[in-house]
C-alpha cells in the first residue's frame, strides 16, 4: 500500500489549523497540526513528515526559526509559509533563507492545494536527483575498483600481455612484456607495433590473423620469439565487439627459456648416446655380413636364417639411431643447410628410382610427374631427400599390395608444392595432429608387422620448418593419404 503524504500545519491559531486540515485531507493528504514552532519541531523529530505549512508570525518560534533549525535536521522538507497581506516582505525574506513558497490569508482552497502539490513534486524530484547522484557515485566507484583490479592483476602477471587495437597498434602492454622484450618502460603505449617487437614472422602472423578473424573467429596464433637467449611463446587470439567486428588482439607472452635450455641438454644427451651406439652397432653388422659371405667359415641354413633376422633388426636400430640424431641437429639448429638453388623434380626423381625396388617388392605402382617449368627452390638438397625418402617410404609401407603412389611437383604463389599421394590404408582424422609428433605410430592392425620408429615424419616437419616451408596432410580412412609440401621459391 502507498503511504500516505504528511503535511504539517504549524499554527498558533486554531482556526488556521481547522480550516487547513479541512482543505487538505479531503485531498487525500494526512495532516498533522502544531500550535507552535517548538511543538512542531518536536513533532517532525518523531514522525516523517513531507511538507510544512508555517505560519510566518508566531509567539516564541517564528517560522524564521523553524525554517533554521528543520532546514539543517530535515533539508528535504519543503516549507510553505503562511503569511498576512501586511508581512508579504517577511514571507520573502524566508524563502531567500530556504522557504520553498508563501500562500497569503485568506487563502483560497485552490491556492493552498497547489502550493502543497508543487512543493511535494518538488520533494519528489529532489530526492529522485540525489539518488541518482548517489547511483552515479556508486557506479564510477565500482568502475574505478574494476579498473584498479584489471590494472593490478594485468601488471602482477608473471606472463607478458600486449593489447593491440584493431589497426594493430599497442594500445596496452604490461611491465612483464617491456622486461621480456628488453624495452625501457619510458616507451608507453598507445604505438606502432613495430615500436616494440621487429620479430617479423610474429608481425606478419598477427597481420593475417587480423585479416582472418572475422571470417574465423575461433583461430589463434601460437608463434615463438627469440630474443638473444630469451625464448618466448606468444599465444594471440582477437577479440570481437557485439556485431562480431574485430576491435583488436590479445596476446600473451610466456618465457620458455628453461624448457629451451632443458631441451638442449636432452638433445645433447641424445646426439650423444646415439653416438655411442652407432659405431658399435654398424661394426656388428659388417662382422654379420662377413659371416652370412661365409668368410668365416661354413654357414648353415639356420644359422644364416637367424643372422638374417638379426640383420633386419639391427637395421632397424641403426635407422632409429641415425634419425633421432638427425632430429636432435635439426632441432637444437646445428645441423647446416646448405640452401641453394636446387631443382626439386630431380631431387623426386632421384628418390623415386631409389625406392622403386622397394616399391615393386610391396607390389605399389609407383608414378613421378613434375610440371615441366618448374621454378628451382632454396634448400638443402641432402635435406630434400630425406623428407621425400619419408615421404615416399611411409606411401609404400602404408599401402596394400596393388596400391598406386603418386609423387608430383607445381608451383603455386611463390612456393612449390610437392604432393605425395598414396591410395593406402589412410589415417583417422584425429590421429592426424599426432603423426608428426616424435615417435608416434598410429595403432592400426594393418601396421602392427610395418617396422618403423615414429620419427620420419618429426623429421620431415623439422626439416620443412627449417626452410620457412609448411607440410600439409589429407587423408581418408581405408582410401588414401596426401602429404603436400610448399617450399618457398
Ligand atoms: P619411421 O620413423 O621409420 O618413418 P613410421 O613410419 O612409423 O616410422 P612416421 O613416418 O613418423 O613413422 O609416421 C608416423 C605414423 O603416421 C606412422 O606410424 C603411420 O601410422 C602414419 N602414417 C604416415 N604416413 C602414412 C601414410 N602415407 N598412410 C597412412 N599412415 C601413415
Ligand atoms: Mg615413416
């Protein structure tokens, strides 16, 4: 229920007190009367009231005094005056002090009515003002707590941020990032991004992430940045205002220097061991071959048998050896690439005419055609051969007897792309990420008896991404792969 509105009527004559309670509760007001100033300050102490009609002259407390001392207790509450024709001047006195109006005696009904209403609506919009002044006070001091928030937690991080509007420039870093990137923290934002990063792998990353994002809002970039001995992992992703339109990048940067130097270490480790065992292992091999020549003496057929079988096996570990020490060079950058001008359908031949033996063991028919002016590629040629020896050696050993294997070259916008085709057993879609992690195979019954290490294609990837290339695969379960290489021209 609405409560109802209180107006107090401050008179020492009775009539007054009557004939406004008369007027006004008819009007639905409640009306509260007090004879004197002093009463009725009392009165307003112990219940609200809304608005006051005072009589200007009273004995005791004129309304002079009653407009002081319920101006400061009670500010919100307009005071009407209610003064004779003779003290018109009076009247206006108060109100210069705080009244918020005057009605003359005798008052017309109407007269009375209005004063109160306005000085009511009055009320009413005062206090609607200060509350919405408190509102805003309130909603720019949370503002204030959530932008100190966002700028503690953004500046305690222990990773670096970079916030680029949509243009691509730094419209907020944090000190992480400046110390990461070795940059004095008297260059603040907002900048040109090239300012504070000249990787320019990263910026031309950003610049075609930025240039996809509308059309592929869920793609992020994953880039590493080294900085002298500093490694770092820069993680982008865009950020997108209410109608889907790009309004800039986040980026976070996080240092990977330790997992480097960890890297390096079993890299070392690994070149090392590998080394060991190579020659002892190569030695067995020739002293079997010796044996199985039978210039060591008779050889039976058992006995040839069983060397035979160990002579496959040691292969096998010679190849692993060979290859997990090719990894380990292309991964800690030692391995030296020779790039050259190198025409890459020679290299595809040479590999074909190598493996074609194996080829027609497997029972797989195996094709090379290369667009006739084919531009030559920068790289190393010893490198070429064995990502396409992988290549051609993984279509071979993934096809059923009868397969078709087709290896073809094309140049295509400043790179020339390589295809090697198989119409083998294929590979499951989410197996497809993994196949170029190191040793990993996929389990597959048809590929239980292949023998093979899980590092070719690690291989082929490093050595891909080691000549600013990129390797591609489609395949289809049970119909066939197709790895594509692009190598820049
Ligand atoms: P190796 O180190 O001797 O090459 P591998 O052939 O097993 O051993 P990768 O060449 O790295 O290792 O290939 C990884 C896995 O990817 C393979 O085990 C196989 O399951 C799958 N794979 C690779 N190429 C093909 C292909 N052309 N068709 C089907 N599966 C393939
Ligand atoms: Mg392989």
């Amino acid at each position: 229920m609405e409560e109802q509105t209180t107006v107090l009527v401050v008179d020492d004559e009775k009539v007054i007190r009557e004939g406004c309670t008369l007027l006004l509760q008819p009007e639905g007001y409640s009306v509260a009367t007090a004879a004197s100033g002093r009463e009725a300050l009392d009165l307003m102490r112990i219940q609200p009231v809304d608005v006051v009609l005072c009589d200007l002259k009273m004995p005791g407390m004129g309304a002079l005094e009653v407009l002081e001392e319920a101006g400061r207790l009670h500010p919100d509450v307009p005071i009407i005056i209610i003064t004779g024709h003779g003290t018109v001047t009076d009247a206006v006195d108060c109100m210069k002090k705080g009244a918020y109006d005057f009605v003359t005696k005798p008052f017309r009904a109407d007269h009375l009515t209005l004063a109160v209403k306005r000085a009511l609506e009055k009320q009413r919009l005062k206090r609607e003002t200060r509350r919405l002044q408190e509102e805003q006070a309130r909603n720019l001091y949370t503002l204030a707590m959530e932008q100190s928030r966002m700028h503690t937690i953004v500046n305690c991080m222990a990773d670096g941020v970079l916030v680029t509007n949509r243009n691509l420039e730094v419209v907020l870093c944090n000190p992480t990032f400046m110390r990461l990137l070795g940059l004095s923290p008297a260059a603040p934002p907002p900048g040109p991004l090239a300012a504070y990063l000249d990787d320019e792998s990263f910026l031309e990353a950003l610049e075609d992430l930025a240039a996809a994002a509308e059309a592929e809002p869920a793609r992020c970039l994953s880039q590493e940045i080294c900085r002298g001995r500093v490694h770092l992992r820069a993680m982008t992703a865009p950020f997108f205002g209410p109608d889907m339109k790009m309004l800039g990048t986040v980026t976070i940067f996080h240092d990977v220097t330790a997992f480097k130097e960890l890297d390096a270490m079993k890299n070392d480790f690994v070149q090392m061991v590998s080394h060991e065992l190579r020659s002892p292992m190569t030695a067995i091999k020739l002293q079997h071959e010796v044996i199985l020549q039978g210039l060591a003496g008779e050889v039976t057929d058992k006995q040839r048998q069983l060397l035979n079988r160990a002579q496959v096996k040691i292969q096998g570990l010679i190849d692993l050896v060979n290859e997990s020490l090719d990894i380990a060079r292309i991964e800690a950058g030692y391995r030296q690439l020779e790039l050259l001008p190198l025409q890459i359908g020679e290299v595809l031949q040479e590999v074909a005419d190598l493996l074609r033996v194996k080829a027609e063991e497997h029972k797989v028919y195996l094709q090379v055609s290369n667009s006739p002016d084919l531009p030559p590629v920068l790289a190393d040629r010893r490198s070429m051969e064995e990502v396409f020896t992988n290549l051609v050696t993984n279509a071979i050993n993934y096809s059923p007897d009868g397969g078709e294997i087709r290896v073809s070259a094309v140049s295509r916008g400043g790179y020339v792309e390589v295809q090697v085709s198989d119409s083998g057993i294929g590979i499951e879609p989410e197996e497809i990420p993994k196949i170029f992690d190191k040793f990993y195979r996929v389990k597959h019954p048809r590929t239980r008896q292949i023998i093979g290490t899980g590092l070719g294609l690690a291989l082929v990837k490093g050595i891909v991404d080691a000549h600013r290339g990129t390797v591609e695969v489609e395949s289809r379960l049970g119909e066939g792969s197709t790895f594509r290489v692009f190598l820049p021209q």
